[in-house]
C-alpha cells in the first residue's frame, strides 16, 4: 500500500507542458488555409445512373417459368382416392348360414385407417410408356369376425404398405 500512495504524489506533481509557439502557428496556419486547396475538398462522388442486370433478370424468368411448369404438373394429376377417406368402415356381407354352426365365426366387418401418405415424387419406370408419380400410403386394416351364437368376436390388425404409380399427362 505504502509503494501506490507515493506512485500516486509523484503523479499528482506532474503538470503539462506548455506549448511552443512554433507549434501554435503551424496550426493556425493549417486552420486558415482554404478548402480548395486541400486534394480532398470539393470533391463529390458521382451519383450511380441505375442499369439493368440483364443475366440475373433472364435467370429470374427462367426459374419462374421452370416453376410454373413443374406447379401445374401437379395440379393436372387427379387427387388420391384414399387421400379423401382417411377411414372407412364397411360390413361385409352376412354369410347366408342356414342356421349357425357351432365354433363357425362370420365376417363382421372390416376397418382401413391411411396414417401416412406420401408423395415420393416423378420416377421413369421402365415398364410404363412415361413418367409417373409415385405415392406412397401406410394403412393399418383391422378384420372383425363373430360368433352368432356366442356373441364372441375376433379382431385381427395388420399393417399395409401400398405403392401407386399415377401416370403423368404431359399435356
């Protein structure tokens, strides 16, 4: 503590300097002098006259046509018909039994739930006469017997996986 009380006397006595008088007329003389005569004074930029990017404007086009065109490839295709119905509930038809057998189950309806349908985009298959879309749907199907005359029913479930390819019409 004793070292910083003295480093801050010996600070506190030190005063600056007076200026030189050689000094003071240099910068008076800096002062006084015109504008003009500095290489810098007077000088405006230019203003920018507006010109046209041909290259970047015809890009710009052609990305938009390209869209366009690719846009309404989709919108020709016909929709899905699962994409409607997600779920669909039908009974099947009773089976005519003249009267119920024992242990005999009867179909009692069948359930198609679509969880995911997904556009897989345009492929070239080598069979087709030209480009197609493939959809992809996962479904889960659920099969439902019953015993008339015990009223017990069995549910089975099994997951699907149905590939479609939906022609395209390039027209």
């Amino acid at each position: 503590m004793d070292d910083f009380s003295e480093l801050e006397a010996e600070l506190k006595q030190l005063r600056p300097r007076q200026m030189s008088p050689e000094l003071a007329t240099r910068i008076e003389t800096a002062l006084a002098r015109e504008l003009a005569a500095t290489p810098t004074a007077g000088v405006l930029p230019q203003a920018r006259k507006f010109q046209v990017n041909w290259f970047a404007l015809g890009a710009g086009i052609t990305a938009a046509a390209a869209f366009i065109l690719l846009a309404r490839a989709n919108v020709d295709r016909a929709p899905h018909p699962q994409q409607a119905a997600v779920a669909s509930n039908t009974a099947s038809p009773r089976a005519s039994v003249t009267g119920p057998t024992p242990g005999g189950f009867v179909p009692d309806g069948l359930t198609r739930v679509v969880y995911h349908t997904r556009d897989e985009g345009r492929v070239f298959p080598r069979t087709a006469s030209g480009p197609s879309r493939r959809v992809r749907s996962r479904a889960r199907e659920t099969l439902q017997w019953r015993e008339p005359i015990t009223g017990a029913s069995l549910r089975v479930c099994y997951p699907t996986d149905e590939v479609e390819l939906i022609p395209i019409s390039s027209q």
